[in-house]
C-alpha cells in the first residue's frame, strides 16, 4: 500500500478516534470539544484547557461523533414503535408483518414486538416529517412529507397497498420506483414525555428520563424493549427532547409588522456548514411570536450581516407583551455576534408574546436585514 494512501487511512481513523464533536448548553455556549463517556458522565474536552463534565440537566444536545455521516436531523430507514423508541435497519425486506417479533439493528439486534410497531420507514426522511404527529390516522408518508391517509392493505409484489376511501386503492414502492412511500403508518403514536433522547451512530432513537452512563456506555430502560445497553463506539448524540426547547424557525409568527415599502421583512435563512440556522429580520420591522406555555428563555446569537456598511449600526430589541424588555448596544458588520439570554417573565408571571426588532443606531440606506443566529426558546 502505498504511504499516502496509509496516511489518508491513519488521517479519518484519527478523526473517528478521537470522537470529535459539538456541545451546546442551554446557557448558551456552543463550543466543539472532544467528547467521550467516562466515569460515569459525558466529558467534554476543548482543544486548549482539561476535560470538563457537563451537568446532563443542562444539555441542549451534545454530538459526540461529528464525522462518518451522522446526521441527529435525519431518520434513516427502520421501526418506529408507539413509545417513540426508534430502531434503524433494514426495512425493504420487511414483506410480512405476521410474525409476533422482529428483529431490527444492524449493530445490535433488538427484538420487536410486532403489534408495539407504529410506522416503518423506507428511507431517510427528515425527523420532523417521520415523527410528526397524525391524529391517530393511517396511511403513507411520502418522500416529500405528505401524508396519505388509508388503510393498509398488506404487501403485494414487493409493494405496500394502502386502500383510501377518497382515491381508492393504490399501491406504493418501498425505494426509489414508481410511486415511493417514505414511511408506512400502522398504529397512533403515543410518546413518552421524557427528559432526554439519545441517539446511536446508525440513528436509532431512545427516550428516556434516568440515563445510566457507565464506563463503556449508556444504560436505559425502555417501556418496549426492557433494558438497553447503547455501547459508546455507537453513541452519536445526546440530546434534550423536543418538550424542552422549540425553535423559532419552526414556529409561525402571529404578526409580521413591516416597515413602509418592505414586503418581505421576515427569512429564514437554512443551516449551512459554517452557520446555524437563522432568521433574518429588517430594519424597522417586528416579529411577533405566541410564547408557548412553559417556556421561559429565548436564547440565541445576533449580528449584523458583512454585506451591510460597517458605518451602519443597530440595536436588537426584544419586547414582552409589548412593553420593551432587552435592548442590545449597536452592533455593526464588523462586530462579532453577540449572545443573548432573555428570560421571558414579567412582573406580572410569565410572558404570552415575544417581539422581535432590529432597530437602526444611526442613519441607513437600503433594507438592511438583522441576523439571530439559532433562537430557540427553552424549558430547562
């Protein structure tokens, strides 16, 4: 073999090994660190300075392998059963749903109640669209996210039959032929209201409120499965569940107040390799968004684009219930963002609407639009 091919080889295996990856806390840091499973706890380590434990209650998500194609937003294909335990494995070969167990995994080999499956999914689909919620209806979601509502009908020449009442019956390809189904819905979900989920290299999903980590992974129990044993060379990410944190990309906002001339005060910009997700909002212009109930921090980066004149400078303001809460120094394109961490109580108890607004610190010209970088509100 020759030596640049065993230094390229020796080069990922260094990466593999050295479990390279990302920490964001629900105090706002957002770091890449080295972390590992150890003496009973997740270690992060910074490339200058000691490892350090992180306090599991106060994890927003933690990746622990940042490399070898693991995505934490993506469902590859496998099982998703009705407590929201998810296994990744083969699905296509799946033609017969009569057995009372499966077996699914390709590492480790979980045995699966047949009746304990909600939806089986035939390729990656995004996780929202595989997890979301259907009122306890029946069908196929499709590649594209759409659900088709019906009843199954069993498997017939390597495809899924699904009866409609409105299209009559029709039949989909578990790959990428004519007609493909993404996932088969069979049963109503029924998630546990757990604190955490963890999530394997090949991207199985794992509810659970007490997490046991031990010297060589992690320990849960599971309504379904009993007791499961995630080895940490599989461990790709630990993370709150969703009941603790909600983005404010995924959620619509209950007024857009644009300023004279504008029409589209309000982006949002989609995740790239070298930047969060972010909503971009113009000058003059105000975000308004209904709080969830039990969620009392926003929590996100601001800043100023580069293409904006650094002679340009702006204040980003957050208003409660209408009433100015937060407003931040100018800011221009040359600064760096800037972290910000609201609480989103008033005097009066919790607050019901939050405001968002870039507000202009000196003259501009044009439609200059503000940057927040990743927000997200927070239940701890």
């Amino acid at each position: 073999m020759k030596l640049k091919s065993v230094l390229c080889i020796l080069f990922l295996w260094s990466l593999v090994a050295c479990n390279a990856g990302n920490v964001q806390l629900f105090t706002g840091e957002n770091y890449d660190a080295k972390v590992s499973v150890e003496n009973g706890g997740i270690v992060a380590g910074r490339e200058k300075g000691g490892g350090s434990r992180l306090d599991l209650n106060n994890i927003l998500e933690v990746t622990i392998t940042k490399y070898g194609g693991f995505s934490a937003d993506t469902c590859p294909s496998g099982v998703l059963l009705v407590n929201g335990t998810f296994i990744a494995g083969d699905t296509v070969r799946l033609t017969s749903l009569d057995e009372p167990f499966l077996k699914m995994g390709s590492k480790t080999q979980y045995q699966i109640p047949m009746a304990s499956i909600a939806r089986i999914v035939y390729k990656g689909l995004p996780a929202d669209k595989a997890f979301q919620p259907l009122s306890s209806r029946t069908g196929a979601i499709l590649p594209n996210g759409d659900f088709f509502v019906g009843i199954f009908d069993g498997f017939k020449d390597k495809t899924v039959a699904i009866n409609s009442d409105f299209f009559g019956p029709q039949r989909f390809t578990p790959n990428q032929g004519k007609n493909p189904i993404g996932a088969l819905v069979l049963r109503d979900l029924q998630p546990l209201s757990a604190r955490y989920v963890i999530i394997t290299r090949e991207g199985s999903r794992f509810l659970t409120d007490d997490p046991h980590i031990e010297g060589d992974g992690i320990s849960l129990h599971d309504s379904i499965l009993g007791q499961v044993k995630i080895p940490r060379e599989e461990l790709g990410a630990f993370r709150a569940t969703s009941n603790r944190y909600q983005y404010l990309s995924k959620l619509k906002p209950s007024a857009v107040e644009a300023p004279p001339g504008v029409t589209d005060a309000m982006r949002i910009q989609p995740p790239s390799p070298t930047e969060a997700q972010t909503l971009l909002t113009a000058a003059n212009a105000s975000v308004s968004y209904t709080i969830p109930p039990g969620f009392s921090i926003l929590l996100c980066h601001v800043a100023v684009p580069k293409e904006v004149p650094p002679t340009m400078r702006f204040s980003f303001a957050v208003y409660l219930d209408g009433k100015p809460n937060f407003r931040s120094p100018p800011i221009g394109s040359g600064d760096l963002p800037q972290p910000l961490r609201i609480s989103l109580s008033t005097i009066g108890g919790p607050a019901k609407v939050l405001k968002l607004r870039m507000e202009p610190a000196t003259k501009f010209v044009g439609v200059p639009f503000g940057k927040w970088i990743d927000p997200v509100l927070l239940r701890p």
